[in-house]
C-alpha cells in the first residue's frame, strides 16, 4: 500500500507540472484582436518598433527592414505578415517584411497567439513582450520576455526547435533564475526541443506573466518558468509591456549560413492574440473568452 501511495502522490505531481493551464473564471479580457476583418487596418497596432520615436524598422545586424505596402494582409480570418526579395544588387538591407507592435500596454497577465511560423534558412519569428515609455517617459532595456524566438538557419538550428527566454542585463536585476523545465527544455540554449516540424501547422503560443515570474507555454504544456522582476538595470520598475510579433530576416544567427532566396515570399500567420488578467476582487465572474489555454486560479 505505501508503494502504491508513493506512485499515485508521483503521478499527482507529474500531472500538475505537465498539465496545461484551463479556462477560469477569476480572468477577464483586456486585449484581443481576432485579424477576422478584410482588410488590414492599424488601430491596434504599430508596424515598427519603439525606438526612434517609432520609427525604427529593424533589429540588431538583421538584413530586413519592416515596412508597409503588403506586408501586413488580413484576410480569411488571419494575419498575414509577409517577407520578400526587395532588391537584387548585393545591398545588405536586402529584404522587407512585416511586423506588428501593440498600441495596448500592460503589466502582468495572459497573453496567448495562434500563429503559423514560416521554416526555411535565414527566417526569424519572435512572439514576445518589450517594455514602452513610463511614467517619467524613459525608455530602456532590459525586461523582455520572449514567448518565442523560431530560428531555422540551416545547421544548429533546426524546424523542430522553439526558442524561448527571458532578458537579463548586466546587473542581474531582473532575476532570470530557473524555477522549472520542461523534460525536453535546453536550459543551456533555452530552446524546447519537439517531435514535429512547427512550421507544418498553426500552434498555441502562451505567456502567464505574474509578479516575480514567467512561464511559457507551447499547445498548453509548460516550456519553462523563471523568476523575473519587470524591472530596468538599476532596479526601478519598467514601464508597461507592449507586444510584437515579427518576421526577421538573416543576421549573424538566422543567416549564420546564409539567406534563402528561393523562400521568397514567405509569410507569418495569426489567428488571434488575446491578452487576459485577473478580474479585481469582488467583480462579477467573468472568463479568459476566446483564449484556448487560459490559466486557472493559484
């Protein structure tokens, strides 16, 4: 009988690392955007992001430059975000494509997408969460919090991994350290390693954000969680996250062995984004509506 005990308190635990987050009804929407309308239109959103009092249009060593004019297109109830050969002649901007950057702002919650990656040599898709302006009108980095980073670049990084981290800076304020890890989670490289090919097919993606911590999610199952404060380098709080969605091209990571022109276009798709939080204490009941894997009351 004690050996039976011992199995079924073991199992207990196993199914409450593993099992995804369930609808609840103590979550409320705050944000959703369900792309279901013809035409795209920008309401809810930023095609470049912040910096350069938002007018920046790319990232690091990216050969990419986001633009407008077709790379955002809504249609049969998606988004799609769409990269392309812009120019021939050798430059290094060589590509345009599409990216997403919410006007909604926020601190702590649910955010969940369902999205589409594209898979090919050189491509970059991020899911993820920056921090705007605060109060005082500063601007810093970092906190970030990737939901996910998809890299296929041809040798290392392969159709079947999902990357996903948070961002630490050099003072360490933010944390970062490792509270779980999903059985086939790289805490050296910090991507999920699946059976499948993610690109073949739309998958959840998800965020629970709470004080002190984060955990991501893949099709409701946990990827990781991680101690983290939503703070800047010298410790003072950061301004209220925005989300973005974007596909990169090239850069010493995705383009580590080169761009392949034969993928051009190529296109990033969402279903939906959703963002929910806790409902104030004392509210009338309400539901995470609309999002798949919403998380239950602690």
């Amino acid at each position: 009988m004690r050996a039976l005990h011992i199995l079924l308190v073991a199992t207990t635990v196993i199914a409450a690392l593993i099992a995804p987050p369930s609808l609840a009804d103590d979550w409320r929407v705050v944000f959703k955007d369900n792309f279901d309308i013809s035409a795209w239109h920008t309401p809810s959103w930023y095609t470049r992001y912040i910096y350069a009092n938002g007018t920046q249009d790319y990232l690091n060593d990216e050969q990419e430059r986001y633009r407008d004019g077709g790379h955002h297109v809504e249609s049969d109830g998606t988004l799609k975000l769409i990269a392309t050969k812009a120019y021939f002649d050798g430059r290094y901007a060589a590509y345009e494509s599409g990216m997403i950057r919410s006007h909604f702002t926020f601190r702590y919650g649910y955010v969940e997408g369902r999205i589409k990656v594209p898979s090919g040599r050189g491509l970059w898709s991020s899911f993820w969460l920056n921090s705007d302006y605060d109060p005082n009108g500063r601007l810093d980095w970092p906190p970030e919090i990737d939901i996910f980073e998809y890299v296929t670049n041809g040798s290392n990084e392969m159709p079947n991994m999902l990357h996903s981290n948070v961002a630490v800076g050099t003072t360490k304020a933010q944390g970062g350290q490792l509270l779980y890890a999903g059985l086939r989670f790289n805490t050296r490289w910090t991507y999920l390693s699946t059976d499948q090919d993610l690109s073949k097919d739309f998958h959840i993606y998800g965020v629970l954000w709470e004080p002190g911590q984060v955990t991501t999610y893949l099709d409701g199952q946990k990827i990781f969680t991680k101690a983290y404060r939503w703070v800047y380098n010298d410790g003072v709080d950061a301004g209220p996250a925005h989300i973005l969605l974007d596909i990169a091209v090239g850069g010493h990571w995705a383009g580590k062995d080169g761009v392949d022109d034969t993928l051009f276009p190529t296109q990033l798709e969402a279903d939906y984004i959703i963002v929910c939080q806790r409902a104030p204490v004392g509210s009338p009941p309400s539901t995470c509506e609309g999002a798949k894997y919403a998380p239950s009351a602690p």
